[in-house]
C-alpha cells in the first residue's frame, strides 16, 4: 500500500525536473517538452489527490489540461517552425528578438 | 397660435442657420444666392421678433417677465445652468433695435460689399454676430448672456480684420479682443462671485436674491459684495461699451468695414455693456458707490472722447469718438439711476448713429474709398439722398430740437442734475453739457467738410463721385425717419404734458426697473417750467457749436487753422488723442512683453516647463536603461525569473505562516 | 510488499529516470523519446490510482499524438544536437541553485502536507470512464464545448503561423 | 514457490495463454503472407508459391530461415545506433501488444477457473488497443529518421503524417458502436451484438453502424499503411520507404509488424462490427445442425487435401505430407463431431477465425485490385471525406439513441 505522499513527491521531483530542464536546455523543443513535462507532474498531482479525496473532478481538470497542452502543442510547434524559418536556429539563446 | 416657446428660438436661429450655411456652401454660391440667404435670414428674424413682439403684448401680466428653461446645459452639482430665454420689454426692446437695425444694414451691405472680395464670409459673420447678439439679448441667465458677450467679441475680431490682408486691420482686430480680453476677465471674476453669493446665475433666482437684500452704503469703504459684483460687471462693460479708460480699441475698429462699424461699433453690441447694466439694475441699484462710478465714468467717457472727435480729420473716426463719447451719456443716464433714459438713448442713438455711418460710408463709396474730409467739401449736390439723411442724424445727435436725440440726451441731462444719489450730479451735468456742445460742434464741422464749402478732391475722384445704388440709400431712408420720430415714444413729461403725449417708453419700461426705482429716493421736487429752461439751454449750446462751426468752415476756413495755430500744444495734444496709445503702449505692452519675453518665456517656460518636461524624459530613459538589462530577451533568464518567483511564493507558504 | 509497492517504485522510477535523461539528453529525439517514457509510465501509475480513462487518454493524445507532432516537428527540421552556449550569466548563477531548491522546497511541503497514512488502495477505480463522462457531460459541459472552441482557435493559430505564404 | 503457483493459477493460465497465442499469432502471419501471394497470384492468374512444399506451404518457414541467415547490416552514419535497433523491436512490440486484449471466444470453465480465449479482459480495451495502434507510428518515425537517408525520411515523414490523421477517422468511427454498446470491454461488445435483429439478421453492429464500418476498414486500412494507402513504401517514389535501410531479422520484423496490424484490424472489425466469436446463426433448435459446421469444414478440408493428393502431379515426398495432412483433417474433423464439450469449446474461435479470415482475404483482394492513391488526393480524402462522414455518422447515431430513450 503505497502513501499517496509519495505520489505527490514524484510529482514534485518530476515538475522540478521539468523547471531545471527548461533552465539548463537551449533548445526550444526541448524546452517546450519540459513545459509538457511540468505539465504532467501536474497531472498526476491531481490524479493523485483525486484517489485520495475519491474526487473525480481530479480527473476533469487533467481531461482539461491534456486538451489544452494538445492546443497548445499544435500552435508552439507551428511557431517553432516559423522561428526556424526564420531564424535558422533551434537555440533560444539566439532568438532574442524580444530585446529589439 | 404664436407661442414663444418656439417663435423666440426661432429669432436668434434663423441667423446661425443663414450663417452656418454661408460658412459651408456659401463658397460656391453666386452674390445672389447669398444675399438670399444672408439677408433673408435677417429678414425672417426680424419678422420672428415682430411676432414674438405681437405675442408679447398679448401676454397677462403676471406671466411677465416671460421665462422659459429649454433644457439643462450645463451642470455640476450645486452648479446648474439652464438653456432658457428671458423676455421681458428691455429685452423686447433690445431684440426689435437688433433686428431691425441690423436687417436694414444687412440690406445696405448688398450695396455697399458689392465690389469686395469675401463676400459670403462677410455675410456668414455678419449673420452670426447677428445670433450672438440676440443669444445677448435673449438670455434668462448670466451664463448664456456671456456666451452671446464672447460671440459677438468674436464676431467683431472677425469683421474689424476683414480685410486681413491689411496689416493695420488685423492689428486693430487683435487690439479691439486683447482689450475686451481685460473687461471680460472682470465680467468673469462677477460671474463666479454672482454664483457664490447666490448660488444660482439665473436672472430670477439672482434678481430675487438681490432685492431682498438691504441696499448697501455709498461709501465704497464700507461697501459690500454687491458693490464688487456690480463693479466687475461695469468692468465687462468698460470693455465692451469702449468706456474710460478701454475706449481704445473703438476707433481702431473703424479698420472694418462700414456697415460693421455701424451696426456692431455703433448700434447694438457696443451697447450690450448698457444693456448689461440695464439688465442687472437691481444689483447696481443696492450698490450706490457702483453707481456712482458708472455715472462718473460715463461722463468722463462722454467729455474726452468728444474733445478728441473735435480735430480729427477721418470722417469714421470723428463718428467712432463720438459713438464713445456718445455711449458715456447712456452710463451717465445709468449711473444717475436713470435707467430708462440710458436705454432710451441707447434706442435713439441706434438709429442715429447707424445712420451717420451709412451715411460715412455712402460717401466714401462715393468717394471711392476716400476717408479724409479735408479732401472732401461740396459733395451737397452730387450725393442729395446721402446729404439729405446725414443732415437728419447730425441734427439727431447735436440734439435739435424735436430730433430723436434731443429728447433722450436731454432726459439723461436732467435726471443727471436731478438725480438724488449722485453727490456731484452737478458737476457731471455739467460736463455733459459742454460735451453736448462739443457734439454739436464737431459734427456739423463734419457736416460742413463734408458735404459743403468748395470741393477738395482730386478730379479723377470728381469723375467717380455718383449716388450710391437704392439698397443703400434705402436703409438710410428708413432710418432717418427713425431717427426723427425715434425720440417720439419718450417725450419727457415736462414737455409732454402740454402736447397730452405721455412718456411710451418710460412707462414701458416700468416693470423692468421698478425694483431699482423703489430704492431711489424720490428726486427733489423740480418744476416743470425749471426742466424746459433746461432744455432751451441745451438747444441754445447746441446752435452755439452749429454756429460755431459755420463761421469756422463755411465764412472763413482759415480761422479753424490759425486758431490751431495759436493753441498748438493742446491741439497736438488732442490731434494725437492724448497719447493714451503711447502711453498705454509704454506703460503696460512694453512692461508686458519684456515679462513674457524674459520671464515667462525664458524662465520660466524654457527653464521650468521645458526643464520638466524634458527632465521627465530623461528619468524615464535612464530607468528605462536601467530595466532593459533585465529585458534580457533571453528565454533561459526570464525562465530562471519566473523560478525565483515561484520558489518566493512557496517560501512563504513553508515558513511566512504562522 | 504487495504488487502495487513493486509497479509504483519500478514505474516511478522509470518516471525519473525518463525525465532525468529529457534533461540530460543533447538530442532533441533523444529527450522526446524519454518524455514519452515518461508519460507511459506515469499511465500505468494512472491505472494504479483507478484512473483507468485518463490512463487511456494521456496514451492516446499525449504520447500517441502530442509527441508525435514534436517528433515530427524534429524530424521535419533535422534538429541535431543542441549547441552549447552561454549567454544568459542569470541562469547560470541563478538559475540551477533556484530551480534545486525550488525542487527541494515541494519535494518537502508536499511530503509535510499529506503524512503517509493516507494509501493508495489498490481496488478503488475513481475514474471509471462513464463517471468521467457524465461529470464532463454534465457538470463541466461549458468549459467542455468551451475547450473545443480553444481547440479550434489552435488549429486556426498552427496553419495560419505554417502556411508559407500567406 | 509451487505452493504459491497452485495457489495462483489465474498466472499460471495467463503464461500459458501467452505462449499458446504467441505460438499461433506468429504462426499466422506467417501464413497470411503465404495466403496473401497465394491469393494475388491467383487474382493475376499465376500459381504463385509452389515449389517449397506443396501449394509452397512450406514457403514462410524457407522465408524466416532465409531472414535469419541474411547478414545484419547497420548503415554506417545512422543518425542513433540505439533508435535505429529500437524502431522494428517498437514495431513487433506494440503489434503483438494489441492482440492482448482481443477476444477470441466466450469464457469457460478450466481447471475449475473460469477464462476465456483472450489474455486480459480489461474495461477500456478498446481505448487500449487505440492507443497502442496509436503508438506504432514511432517505430515508422524513428526508423525513417535514425536511418538518416532521404527516401526512409520521406517516407516517414509521410507515413506519420497518414497514421496521424487516419487515426482520428479511425477513433471517431468506432465511438458510433460505443454509442450502441455503452462500453469499452471489447467483450461485452460482442456480448451486445447477441441476439437477433427483427429476428432474422443477427444483431451485429454492421447493420446500424454501416456507414461506421465503411469508416472503419477504410482508415484500418491507410492505419496499416497498405495499398491503396501504402505511400510510405511505394516502391516507385521511395524505393521501400521508412525500411529501406532495413535488412534481414530487422526487416522481417517491420514485415511482421504490418501483417500484425492486418491481422488487429481483421481482430477489431470482427468484433466490433460482425458479433466476434458469435454465430451467424440463431439458437433455436431448427439451427442445431450448425453447430457440427466446424466439424464439417475440418473434414471437407481434409478430403479436399486427399483430392489433391491424386489431381496434381507431386514428388512422393509432398503426396505424402498431404495426404497425411489430409488424414489429420478428418481426424480433427470425427474428433469434433464425437466430442460435444470440445465442439461447443470450438464454436466461438470457429467462427471468429472465419469472419477475420473473411477480412484478410478482403484486404489481399483490395490491394490486388486498387491503384495507389496520390499524396494529396490520400490527406484530402481522410481529412475532407472520412472525418466528417465518421462525425456526421456520431451525430446521427447519438440522436437515434436519444430518441429511442424517449
């Protein structure tokens, strides 16, 4: 029987993978799958305290989620695209053009 | 059935209609489709104001004075004004003068405008001076009145540099708002302290206030706040009506053309500081010492500007001093608490005076341009028509007999002498009683210069010199007939009741001053027989100066000369209007430029202001300079931001609880 | 040490080791192919939890079709290895420090919030799939229909940013 | 340890069920690839394998030695050695992985346990088998790519692109049967489909989900990347597509892998559409006799295979595997006929394997008679075509149902 505690720790070791991936990396996919990774932890945050307060609206509000992530996976990719059009490069720390 | 509730509007709107349209399409238009626009819309406000009139007497006496609100304009809180019209008969009176006199000098500007360029702009002008000035008249509150004051300065400042081309016009322009610009700021100053007293600017409401208040002392250093009141109103006036010591700017306005300068410079807006006056009565009324002032000022203004008139050589000029000079009676009449006379004059001095202008202009249209009367002389036969009416408005205004104008400058002379609140009543009618002699001097010396002796034009002038076109001599007609039978509705009592006539105007009047006329105490008892020895001396002053003036111009010439010889000093002195513009120029422009020059311009606006302002944006760019290295436009950094952020918050859920 | 202990730790750790090697890998696929790992195994910790739908559902459009489009999207631009550069000194001093401890910081307050007697019982299915859908078709059907509209303003967004030429 | 076995034996029936399935799935596709030559040669009027064994029915067992001893090669620049050997065991993974959870007849009792002809029978196996098919794209993706060569990356990129949009026709036509079922077990679905439809036709979901099978089988097929939709390999384009670089045991797996996906799609229509293990028959005692159909076909087959033994010239050695596979048929056959129990136990997988070899047949007979799409036409037809038509067949399922309700 495991403690539901330890769910929500693997969450948190997960989503604070996700935060330092998206610190260290410098490729923009890589970076949007850290978002997806931080995402998922989030996840199974929910699922997690649904199990344990036997709430379904846990679940919901993943279906939510996972519908938004898709939306959001389908518009960033396309920006990427364009970006690497544009500029030639995956590395963010080239695309600065928010500076100027 | 006329009713005016919607016949008053219609007076003041049909000329903003004629002038809106002038203003747009006009430009397209033929002289025709002008004239019909311009004029006509005159016309049918006349005619509005005639039936408004006829209405008018058909209302029951306790719906008089009629009010009428048509909507709220402004309002703030305590501070309400009401779009509405105040008809009672001063501004009945007023309204008919408007529009009668400026549908007549519509009609003479057909004529006279022919040749000029601008011709629709003058009638867009013309037609919207004509709204303003009715909005004056019309107004049922302080507010609404100042809109149609500020309407007709604009209007004025338009027509005066008509001809904007000439540097001197547009000058003269400038000058004449500049200077209303001080009595305004007066008029305002009154304004704010009429709704502080009362805490409305509503005639009623303010009127009602006034007379249940206790008349105040004449003494002015115990006066109170309705001596303040009066006396910033009288500084509008001062401005306005061309008083002591703003009159400046009245004979520079001659710069415009003639029908402006008798209808606006001569026949109503420069009376609308008389009306005002007249209109606001009850609060001068329980002011003494204002009134007084009014008076003193008014005779002053009536005797200087008389003494200039006497040597200038500019025919418009000569009328504009003696317009000044002849708006000083009206303030006389006033200040003596005579407002009936003041008015009366007013009415009178309208019709007269406009005539006179016509009249100038007719003949320097006759004279194709030419203002100097010393080039003038023996114009008599050419020009009969114009001769003929000048003639009847100079006698008008010297006060002959049975003109117009004897009856009311004589009115204002008696109640002056008569008049219980003046202390010095004596000594200002006597001013005003060599002022009337110089009157009559200098305009039959203008008379004279003009019209007779031996021709001193040049002869290809001779060959221009014809009769002016039927639209001019017309007006100039109807007018001379008013100018005589003008003065008929106010016969004075003491002659009036031998011929059974009594005193139309005053008794029409009545109403409108009776509140003022309750406070006045009763003039000392004067016999009849005492006012027409009064007005016998009068009359025999004013053939004085005619004579006066004929041995000077018509027997021997020389003489005017040699006696300006002899005086040369003084003559200079008045030759050159006492060189109040030189005066005023070192003493106020000069001083006023170099402050806006050196510390309002340089000081402070460059220094401050500028220094504000830009100073201001040099902060904002070194901040600006400052956060941009956080605005790295790095994604990792904003990220590791965001982290921080983050980690902050959790922090304080961890540990910030207690 | 029942069955459930044994999936949890094995795909748990699967989990962390999936997501350590997303940040650790240099090649774009490399860490799409863990994150996919990621997700399976975080499904079959779903299915331990009685999630049975949103197991199914996190397959089929997380790694059946997001990553799909990120694998595609890695593909169709020949993304190699990811350079090495160093121009944001904030992260660098900042960041990992901040990031650990922010990581250290959950890891704590959730251990500290939920103490481990409360279990995971093997048995409880919460997430039936026809309760999950009369919830979403009932009570959650606005932001349901409104999470459709979201969808389509995405696809509207994706071919407008792709097309070439507009 | 034995104890602990004895006193699970759900494990122990689960490996065996495994290994048995294992064993005849493998089996299978090796024959279906013999079935399918066989059934296109026939169709373009050849004979098509025949020198290995008779009717070449020793052909696959030659073909998987042959793809054994072919040597292994690995390009030399691949882009990840790892990803380029993990993409085909990807492939026969999931593949195999599907068919977990596909019934292939009713439960029964054994050993005193009750289970049935399926491995796991899980409440959301329809979303399972979805998502694992939705998987399989990775292997094509990451072979493509890791080969790193522009015909496999071409025909990656095309043949994900095609999996990715078909498998929503796909999805959104089965949700009309869910519609009907109300549920997700694949096995409850076929117990749905029991029974008689206006007491004739049996009630399988073919008949009110008709425009949802067309969906169906049409993107099954484009999902298996075969003709008319195998754009991916189209030899003339692409050489072989994403497994070009492929050779020997790698290769076969990918070729495993797609007739798996054949053999899952044959799996799902079945059940989905057709009654799965169900008989097309009623139960009413008039039918009775249907029940010995088994029976009959073994034996019908068998004599066939005797037939055969005296119509075709064969070496001794064939004659003589024929005819004892012959024998055996008959005996199958008597067998069957002789032991009720083992009769019944047969009827389910009876029919089951009937209807799937129904549909392999029809998907040879496709590819041996359709010309192969174009890209574009191939993304406007599943896009512009399938996808409405599957929602447009939602919509109208789901108002029947309401109005039924009331």
């Amino acid at each position: 029987m495991v403690p539901v505690s330890y769910y929500l720790v693997l969450s948190a070791v997960l989503f604070g993978l996700g935060v330092i991936g998206f610190l260290v990396k410098r490729n923009i996919i890589t970076i949007f799958m850290c978002i997806e990774l931080m995402l998922n932890a989030v996840n199974l945050a929910f699922v997690a305290f649904a199990h344990a307060w036997e709430a379904l609206s846990g679940h919901i509000y993943v279906f939510f989620v996972i519908v938004i992530a898709a939306a959001e996976a389908a518009v960033g990719l396309a920006i990427i695209i364009v970006i690497f059009r544009n500029r030639g490069s995956l590395n963010v720390e080239r695309i600065n053009f928010l500076k100027w | 059935m006329l009713d005016l509730v919607w016949l008053l509007p219609l007076v003041p709107l049909l000329p903003l209609a004629g002038a809106a349209l002038l203003g747009l399409r006009g430009r397209q238009w033929s002289r025709g489709e002008v004239n019909l626009v311009g004029v006509g819309s005159a016309g049918l406000s006349f005619g509005a104001a005639i039936a408004a009139a006829v209405t008018f007497f058909q209302l029951p006496l306790t719906e008089i004075p009629w009010k009428f609100d048509y909507f709220t304009w402004l309002e703030a809180g305590r501070f309400q004004v009401q779009a509405s019209f105040y008809l009672d008969q001063l501004s009945l009176l007023m309204m008919l003068v408007v529009t009668g006199v400026g549908f007549l000098i519509h009609v003479y500007s057909i004529g006279y405008m022919h040749h000029e360029g601008g011709y629709y702009r003058f009638f867009a002008y013309l037609n919207l001076f004509m709204f303003f000035m009715l909005l004056l008249v019309l107004a049922g509150n302080y507010v609404l009145l100042f809109v149609g004051w500020e309407g007709v300065g604009l209007c004025s400042y338009l027509l005066i540099g008509f001809y904007f081309l000439r540097e001197s016009a547009s000058n003269a322009g400038k000058k004449a708002f500049i200077v209303n610009r001080i009595g305004d700021f007066g008029f305002t100053l009154a304004l704010l302290l009429i709704f502080w007293t009362f805490g409305s600017l509503e005639y009623t409401n303010v009127f009602a206030g006034a007379s249940v208040m206790p008349a105040e002392p004449g003494d002015w250093s115990q006066a109170g706040v309705l001596t303040a009141i009066s006396l910033l109103l009288f500084t509008g006036a001062i401005g306005k009506s061309a008083q002591l010591p703003l009159y400046v700017w009245l004979p520079d306005a001659m710069e415009g053309p003639t029908p402006v300068s008798a209808l606006i410079h001569a026949a109503t807006m420069v009376a609308a500081g008389v009306y005002m006056v007249a209109r606001s009565n009850i609060l001068f009324a329980h002011a003494p010492f204002a009134l007084a002032t009014v008076a003193v000022i008014g005779c002053l203004t009536a005797y200087f500007p008389a003494t200039i008139a006497l040597v200038q050589n500019d025919i418009k000029r000569v009328l504009a001093y003696s317009t000044v000079s002849q708006l000083g009676y009206m303030f006389l009449g006033l200040g003596a608490g005579a407002f009936a006379a003041g008015i009366f004059h007013l009415m009178t001095h309208a019709f007269f005076k406009a005539l006179l202008f016509l009249g100038a202009g007719s003949v320097i249209h006759a004279m194709n341009g030419q203002q100097d009367i010393r080039k003038m002389g023996g114009l008599w036969p050419k020009i009969r028509a114009t001769a003929a009416t000048f003639w009847i408005a100079a006698l008008a205004i010297a006060g002959a007999p049975l003109f117009s104008g004897f009856f009311s400058k004589d009115e204002i002379l008696w109640q002056t002498f008569t008049s219980p609140t003046l202390r010095i009543g004596k000594l200002l009618w006597l001013l005003g009683l060599i002022a009337a002699t110089m009157t009559a001097f200098y305009m039959f010396r203008l008379v004279f210069l003009t019209f007779h002796g031996e021709g001193r034009y040049t002869p290809e002038t001779a060959k221009h010199i014809h009769e002016s076109p039927r639209t001019m001599t017309r007006p100039l007609i109807v007018l001379a007939l008013l100018s005589v039978v003008g003065g008929w509705v106010g016969i004075p009592a003491a002659l009036g009741e031998r011929v059974h006539i009594p005193n139309y105007l005053e008794h029409f009047l009545e109403p409108v001053f009776a509140g003022a006329n309750q406070l006045r105490p009763a003039a000392m008892p004067h016999a009849h027989s005492e006012e027409l020895g009064f007005m016998g001396l009068t009359t025999l002053l004013a053939l004085a100066g005619f004579a006066v003036a004929y041995s000077f111009y018509i027997r021997n010439p020389e003489l005017a000369n040699q006696l300006a010889h002899t005086f040369r000093a003084l003559y200079q002195v008045l030759v050159n209007k006492y060189y109040v513009d030189e005066i005023y120029h070192a003493v106020i422009v000069r001083p006023m430029h170099w402050l806006s020059d050196r510390v309002f311009w340089q000081a402070f606006d460059v220094g401050i202001v500028d220094g504000a302002v830009n100073g201001a944006a040099a902060r904002a760019q070194e901040m600006g300079a400052w956060l941009r290295r956080w605005q790295s436009g790095n994604t990792r950094s904003y990220g590791t931001w965001v982290a921080l952020g983050a980690l902050a918050a959790l922090t304080y859920f961890l540990f910030g609880q207690p | 040490m029942g069955a459930d202990v044994i999936l949890f730790f094995f795909f748990g750790g699967l989990a962390v080791l999936g997501a350590l090697s997303l940040v650790i890998q240099r090649h774009p696929i490399h860490s799409a192919l863990s994150l996919i790992l990621v997700m399976a195994s975080l499904a079959v910790l779903y299915l331990l939890l009685g999630a049975e739908f949103i197991a199914a559902i996190q397959i089929i459009v997380y790694a059946g079709a997001i990553m799909v489009l990120f694998v595609f999207v890695i593909m169709l631009l020949n993304a190699g290895e990811e350079e090495q550069t160093n121009l944001s000194r904030v992260t660098r001093y900042i960041g990992l420090p901040v990031a650990t401890a922010l990581l250290a910081e959950m890891g704590w307050l959730l251990y500290r919030a939920w103490p481990g007697d409360v279990g995971v019982v093997p048995d409880r299915l919460v997430g039936r799939t026809s309760a999950v859908g009369h919830m979403l078709f009932k009570e959650y059907v606005l932001p349901f229909e409104l999470t459709s509209v979201v969808i389509l303003i995405a696809i509207i967004g994706a071919i407008v940013l792709a097309k070439k030429e507009l | 340890m034995t104890d602990w076995i004895a006193n699970h034996p759900e494990l122990v029936i689960a490996v065996v069920k495994i290994a048995l399935l294992l064993f005849i799935f493998l089996t299978a596709i090796a024959y279906v690839v013999w079935f399918e030559r066989k059934v296109i040669a026939h169709i373009q009027a050849r004979w098509g394998p025949y020198r290995v064994g008779p009717h070449g029915l020793l052909q696959p067992l030659a073909d998987g030695v042959k793809f054994l001893f072919k040597e292994d090669i690995i390009p030399a620049n691949v882009n990840s050695r790892f990803l380029f050997l993990l993409a085909p065991f990807l492939a026969v993974t999931l593949a195999l992985l599907a068919v977990a959870v596909i019934p292939f007849g009713p439960e029964f009792e054994i050993f005193g346990t009750t289970t049935g002809f399926y491995i796991a029978d899980i409440n959301i196996a329809l979303l399972f088998v979805l998502g694992v098919t939705s998987l399989t794209v990775y292997s094509v993706a990451l072979a493509g790519w890791s080969s790193n060569s522009k015909y496999p990356l071409l025909g990656a990129l095309r043949s994900t692109a095609q999996m990715v949009s078909y498998e929503l026709a796909l999805t959104l036509s089965v949700i009309g049967v869910l519609l009907l079922a109300g549920s997700l077990s694949l096995r409850e679905i076929v117990e749905q489909q029991s029974g008689r439809l206006w007491g004739v036709l049996p009630n399988w979901y073919i008949f009110p989900q008709f425009v949802a099978f067309i969906c169906f089988f049409i993107s099954s097929i484009a999902e298996t990347n075969r003709a008319p939709f195998d754009l991916a390999e189209a030899e003339t384009e692409l050489v072989a597509g994403f497994h070009t670089e492929y050779s020997s045991m790698k290769f076969a797996m990918f070729f495993l892998a797609e007739y798996a996906h054949i053999f899952t799609a044959s799996f799902l229509a079945t059940v989905l559409f057709f009654g799965g293990w169900q008989s097309p028959f009623p139960e009413t005692p008039f039918w009775q006799w249907t029940l010995y159909l088994p029976a009959a076909a073994a034996a019908l087959l068998g004599l066939y295979f005797l037939l055969d033994t005296f119509r075709h010239p064969h070496s001794t050695l064939h004659r003589g595997l024929i005819t004892l596979v012959g024998i055996a048929l008959l005996g199958v056959g008597a067998g069957l006929a002789l032991v009720p129990p083992v009769l019944l136990l047969v009827q389910g997988p009876f029919w089951f394997v009937l209807k799937t070899v129904a549909f392999l047949f029809v998907f040879v007979w496709i590819r041996a008679t359709l010309p192969r799409f174009r890209y574009d036409q191939l993304m406007a037809f599943g896009w512009k075509f399938l996808l409405p038509l599957a929602v447009l067949n939602i919509i109208a399922t789901s108002l029947l149902l309401v109005w039924q309700a009331n």
